[in-house]
C-alpha cells in the first residue's frame, strides 16, 4: 500500500523477498489457497498487486486470461521483462473479470489501512463476474513485526457480509494468516 516501502524493498532486496515475501514458498502456499477458489480454466482472472506475475507462473494455465495491476512502476517493468506476453497494467483495468486476486498487499502497515483496504475489496467485488480472493495476516498470528498489519478475521467476514452472504473464511494453511473467497 506504499509505494516507498516497496521501493526500498527492490533496492535492497531481490527475488520475492523484494516484493515483502519471507520465502517463495510462503508466496506459493498463498498462491495455491487463492487458487482453490474454483475453476480458473479459460476464465479472465485480475491479480492485484500482481508484483512480478508470478502467480500466473503459478497457475501454469494457457486458457486463463491473466492480467496482472500493479501501482508500483519498477515492479511492472520487471514483470513485463519477465512474462512480456501477458497484459500487466499499472492502472486498475476499467473491465470485468471472472475472478480477482490480491496476494500480500493488505499486509503492509499503512495510515487509513482499513479505509484503503475496504475501497480496494469493494472494487474488486464490483468488477468480478465470479467472485474474489485475498488473503490477509491475522491477529491471531503467534509472531508480529512492527511493519506489517494484522486483521481480525472476524472483522473481515462483517465487512464482507455486506457485500455477498456467499463467502468462505480459510485459517487452515498457515497459523498467522487467512484467506477469504467471496462468490456471486
């Protein structure tokens, strides 16, 4: 949610860790819940917040339609040198989608995160035909660092009933994170 963190990320980091992940295999675990909302196979899909593309790396499916928003610009130039066939953008696209996906990006302590992050999800919602998927760090988390913001899961189903009684609330992958789908 700051494009300062980030910067300073890629100037000091490299590989995922530049884009907030301890591990890859911790972004991959999230990419495989994420992935477990339903039939991705030749759907149009919206990752937000999209870094390097990687989740279409991930998903290793020709018939998905994948776009990848991103607001940080020196993210998206290395994304388009690492995956130049796929439609990245570094607006959030004016379109529909069947499904949208936000990996990580709720995770990073910002002023008005709970203002930022609600408006974000609402817009996701609204521009999804399927449904949408995120994933947030949880209070219940064992470990916390003063960089990162940590949500209550309870707060995020009141918040998302608002919006679709059609929901599901993963806690079941890793202790100090969940993930929420949200269907039409």
């Amino acid at each position: 949610m700051s494009i300062d963190f980030y910067k300073n990320l890629l100037e000091t980091k490299n590989g995922v860790e530049a884009l907030g992940w301890k591990s890859k295999e911790s972004q991959e675990i999230r990419f495989k819940i994420l992935a477990g909302i339903g039939s991705l196979h030749n759907k149009s899909i919206l990752d937000v917040g999209c870094g390097y593309g990687d989740f279409y790396f991930y998903l290793n499916d020709e018939t998905i339609k994948y776009t990848g928003y991103d607001f940080n610009p020196e993210i998206i130039k290395i994304a388009k040198n690492k995956y130049p066939n796929i439609e990245l953008t570094t607006s959030f696209p004016d379109k529909m989608f069947d499904w949208i996906f936000a990996s990580g990006i709720f995770n990073i302590q910002a002023k008005d995160w709970d203002k930022i992050s609600k408006e974000l999800i609402v817009k996701m919602w609204e521009h999804c035909n399927l449904g949408i998927a995120y994933n947030m760090l949880s209070i219940y988390a064992e470990k916390k660092d003063p960089v990162s913001h940590y949500a209550d899961p309870l707060n995020e189903i009141k918040f998302c009933e608002k919006l679709t009684k059609k929901y599901i609330l993963r806690s079941d992958y890793k202790i100090n994170d969940f993930t929420i789908y949200l269907y039409k």
